[in-house]
C-alpha cells in the first residue's frame, strides 16, 4: 500500500500562462503505514494536488503511482484502483448528499461495489456497526440525515464511508478545517488508526499543530514544488 508521485506538473486549463506551472516537478511518496502531512498557504495548489494524487484529475506530466502501478496522463484507471484510495473532502456538507442518513451515506460504498442502485444499512449493518464505533458515533445518529447532526459528527461519518471500502491510500484535503476540538481528535485518530492498518495516509492541512501530533512525516508543498515561490501570488 504506496502512493508515489514522480516529477509531477500541473496548470489549470486556461489559467495564464505567463503565471507559470502551478505544480512543478513534484515528487512526494507516501509509504505503507505512514501518515504524511502536508502544508501549504491557501491558494499553493494543495487541492490540485490531492485531486492528482487521487488520479480525478491526469497530471499534465510525470506519474502517479499506487501500489506500485503507474499511472501518467492518459492511461485509464481501472475501477478496482479508484476504488482503493479513498477520499476525504474539506466540506462534509458540501460532500454529503442532504437526502441520505447517515447509515446510508457510509456503506453507500459497500453497495454500490456490489452494484446495487442505492445503500443498503441494513444488509452492511455489522460493517456498518464496527464503521461507527471507529468514528465514534453514537448508533442514534446513523438514522439521522445530515442536517441534524453537527459537521463534526458528519465529517466522522465521511471518514468512515471513506474507510468502508478499506483503501490502501487514504488522501485528506483539509479533513478537520471546520471542526472543533473533540471531533478533530476523533477524525486523526481515524486516520492513525488507518495508517497503522497498513494504508499509506496523506492529510493536507493548515493546521501544522493538531497535524504534527499523527504525523511520521511532516512535508511542505513550497519545498517540494519547484514553482512554490510564484504559487500563492496568483
Ligand atoms: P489550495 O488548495 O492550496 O488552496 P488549489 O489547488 O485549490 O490551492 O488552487 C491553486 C490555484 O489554482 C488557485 O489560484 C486556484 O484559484 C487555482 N485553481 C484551482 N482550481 C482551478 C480550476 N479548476 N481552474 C482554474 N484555476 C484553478
Ligand atoms: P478547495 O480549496 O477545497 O479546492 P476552492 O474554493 O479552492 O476549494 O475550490 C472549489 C472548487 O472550485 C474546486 O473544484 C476548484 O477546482 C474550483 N476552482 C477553484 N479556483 C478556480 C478557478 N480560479 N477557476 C475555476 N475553478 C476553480
């Protein structure tokens, strides 16, 4: 379980090109059990990054690489890889659907893999059950759609459905922004607990202090991007 990025660079399509490359030569890996965190000013192409590094999004050049199979611009991506790197999202309101309870937002995954049209609770209760506990939810919630419990419940919920699929590569873009306290230690122990399962665990975030405390590796995008020094002035 790897990620590995080699000599990656990136512009936006119709961004100027007298900016410059937002990425350039990027190379990052990330070993199996290791938590690397990666900071960066708002606006240095973290995001544009991650979504690389998930393979959404094709690097112009260089390549991906998860578990050891390699990924450059233009080779399709297998469904059974998109599904082995799990994604967690900034926003956990942006990201979950309003209509769907929270049972169903976190084994949706675990359907949908079996190719059912819509989640299942109660067929996936046991993983469902253990998915919870791992978030730290309290059974209640599951039944409840995401406008009644707090961001912090929710985004726990998206870490699970995150996990659900047991992802050999775990990529966080700012997975405890708007979170408070409690529920932030809730969502990086998640993640340690991840890592020590084996998954290669990749957090960006500003928030160098609460990331220092379940990070191995601790990376910062300007000195691993050769472009770092225009990034941010954009
Ligand atoms: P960060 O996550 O570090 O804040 P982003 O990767 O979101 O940075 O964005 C980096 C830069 O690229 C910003 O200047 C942003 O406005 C620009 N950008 C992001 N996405 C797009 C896009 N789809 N098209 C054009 N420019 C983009
Ligand atoms: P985040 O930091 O979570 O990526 P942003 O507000 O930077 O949030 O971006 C939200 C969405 O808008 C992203 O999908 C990003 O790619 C896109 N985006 C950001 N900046 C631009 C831009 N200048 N032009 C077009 N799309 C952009």
């Amino acid at each position: 379980m790897s990620l590995e990025l080699r000599d990656v660079s990136y512009t936006h399509p119709g961004t100027d090109p007298a900016a410059g490359r937002l990425l350039d030569g990027l190379d990052l890996s990330v070993g199996a059990g290791e938590v690397t965190g990666l900071c960066a000013p708002s606006g240095a192409g973290k995001s544009t990054l991650l979504r690389i590094a998930a393979l959404m999004v094709p690097a112009d050049a260089g390549t991906v690489r998860i578990n050891g199979q390699e990924f450059s611009r233009g080779t399709p991506v297998p469904r059974e890889v998109r599904r082995s790197v799990g994604v967690v999202l900034q926003s956990p309101r942006a990201a979950a659907d309003p209509r769907m309870r929270l049972d169903a937002l976190v084994c949706a995954p675990l359907a949908f893999r079996e190719g059912a049209w819509r989640p299942r609770p109660r067929r996936h209760a046991g993983r469902l059950a253990e998915l919870a506990e791992l978030a730290q939810l309290d059974p209640e919630l599951l039944h409840r759609y995401p406008h009644q419990v707090s961001d912090g419940q929710l985004q726990r919920a998206m870490v699970a459905r995150a996990l659900a699929l047991d992802p050999d590569v775990l990529i966080c873009d700012e997975p405890t922004a708007q979170l408070d306290s409690e529920s932030t230690a809730a969502v990086l122990g998640m993640l340690a607990n991840r890592a020590a399962a084996g998954t290669a665990v990749l957090i960006a975030s500003h928030d160098t202090a609460a990331l220092s405390g379940v990070a191995d590796k601790m990376l910062d995008l300007g000195g691993i991007n050769r472009a770092g020094d225009r990034a941010g002035h954009a």
